[in-house]
C-alpha cells in the first residue's frame, strides 16, 4: 500500500445552527448527520478518493457507530485488514457548524485509546506513514519507528497540540501544523521538516508561502484532513512535495466549498479540473 493511516475514528454527529451556543446557551438546530470521522478516518478517506492505494489501522467499539466506521472504509475501498475491535463505545464526536461555516466539536475518543500498537504491521509497500494526535503517542512511536526501519516517510499531523516525545519527533519526515499548533511548538521542533497550514491564506512550507485557493466556504470541517490526504496521496506517487501542494490546497478549497453530499464524491479528476479552471483564470 502505498499510504499507511494508523489514526482516530470517529462518527460525527454533525449539527446545523445560527450560531455556536455559549456557556448555557441553547440554541435551535435546522439539521444533524451522522457523518464518518476522526483525523484517522478522515485523512484514510481522503487519500483514497484521491488515488492513492490506502492501509488503515485503528480501532471500533461493539457498536452500531462500529459498524458504520467499518462499512465506510471498505466501500471506499481502503484495506481494513488491521482494524482492530473493542468491546466498549467506539469514538464520536459532536460538532456545531455556525451560518457563516465555522465549527465547534467535542470528541470522545473511546475504542481509539485502546488501539494495540504491537498488533500493527507495516505493509510491505508502504511510502508514507500518516499519524495523528488523537490516539496515544506509544502507538504513534511505535509505528514510527517500524516505518524508520523499512524507509517509509512518517508524517505527523500533530492535532490536537500535545506535547511530543523527542524520540518521536526525531522519527518524523514532516510535521503537519495549522497556525495555532505551530504556535504550541514553536523552539519544540529540532528542525524537523514543518509545514503551516493557515486556512484561506494558503500553507507556509520552508519559509515560503503558497497561497491558498479562493471559495466561497460552506464549512471549514475536515479541510485539514483534505488537505493532508491529498498531499499524501500525491506525494505517494511520486510528485515532489512542493509540487504537491496546489493540488492538495485545491482539494482542501473544493472541499470547503461543497456541502456533505457533494463532499461524498470529491475525486482526483473533479480536483484536477477545479484547480486547472482556478489556474486559468
């Protein structure tokens, strides 16, 4: 395979509102979906609507939300051999999209706290290994440092923010960090490769920056994702990662841009298109 995921699953249920609620606040939803997630999850699907051929480990509770999670991997065809299975709740996550597109979330994490790292086996194909904050640094480090051994790439997308092992960081070929996780490990990186996404304002890779693709936003959830599913999928095949990076901001752009049963359908031609018709103009 050429990317290997180990990461966080979530279902999200996915709530339409005026506004975000504040502290005691309620307020009146117009919609809910229950909707595949976590960074994991997430970043497994993305590289695989984007043409790349996609492993994932993780782990599901015993539960209906179990089901849906495992469902949604296998019909995006991604190999599910070392999904692993857990007799408690699987992880879900809450989240409040506003009028204007922007989001809140709270996530349980559940099954993704239990994921065994000594039952993961790299695929003996793997070029890029992608990672996440949401399930427990010993899993990261320990896949790492398998992926180290066989000269795969390792890429960490540190969110949420957490403190990070020395010993992982120095087993990293990139980390991947939005404006305020870059903020959280500023002098904390021993110059490790790092790339700032900055939302609308594009990304900052190597002290460059590459200016992102105008749209009119839908919902921001799941951009970074998108985002770094697409530049793994590129990368894995065989593009530079600089050369990568307009087609995985396209991705991200078109992503925002398109609601939840669009989103569905987002494909490696529907990218290419968006972003030679932007480049066009």
């Amino acid at each position: 395979m050429s990317v290997f995921v180990v990461g966080s699953l979530h279902l999200d249920v996915v709530l339409n509102a005026p506004h975000l609620p504040g502290l005691d606040e309620t307020v009146t939803g117009h919609d809910v979906a229950y909707v595949f997630g976590g960074k994991g999850g997430n970043q497994a699907l993305a590289a695989a609507k984007m043409g790349a051929e996609v492993a994932f480990a993780g782990r599901v509770g015993a539960d209906g939300f179990g089901a849906t999670l495992r469902e949604t991997l296998t019909a995006s065809g991604i190999d599910i051999t070392q999904l692993q299975h857990d007799p408690g709740p699987s992880g879900m996550s809450a989240a409040i999209v506003d009028a204007q597109g922007g989001y809140g979330a709270v996530i349980v994490s559940a099954a993704n706290l239990n994921i065994a790292a000594e039952e993961i086996v790299l695929p003996p194909q793997t070029r890029i290994v992608l990672l996440q904050n949401e399930i427990p640094e010993a899993v990261n480090l320990a896949v790492a440092q398998q992926a180290r051994a066989m000269g795969a790439q390792v890429w960490l997308n540190a969110a949420p923010a957490r403190e990070v092992s020395a010993a992982l960081m120095d087993a990293l070929d990139l980390l991947i960090v939005n404006r305020v996780e870059a903020a959280f490990y500023a002098g904390k990186t021993d110059g490790t490769d790092t790339l700032t996404t900055l939302g609308a304002d594009g990304v900052l890779y190597r002290g460059k920056a590459h200016a992102g693709v105008p749209v009119e936003v839908v919902s921001t959830h799941g951009a970074g994702d998108m985002f770094v599913g697409a530049l793994a999928a590129k990368v894995a095949r065989g593009t530079s990662l600089v050369d990568a990076l307009p087609f995985a901001q396209a991705a991200a752009a078109l992503h925002v841009a398109s609601d939840l049963q669009a989103r569905a359908g987002l494909t490696h031609a529907a990218v290419t298109a968006f972003l030679i018709d932007h480049t066009s103009r």
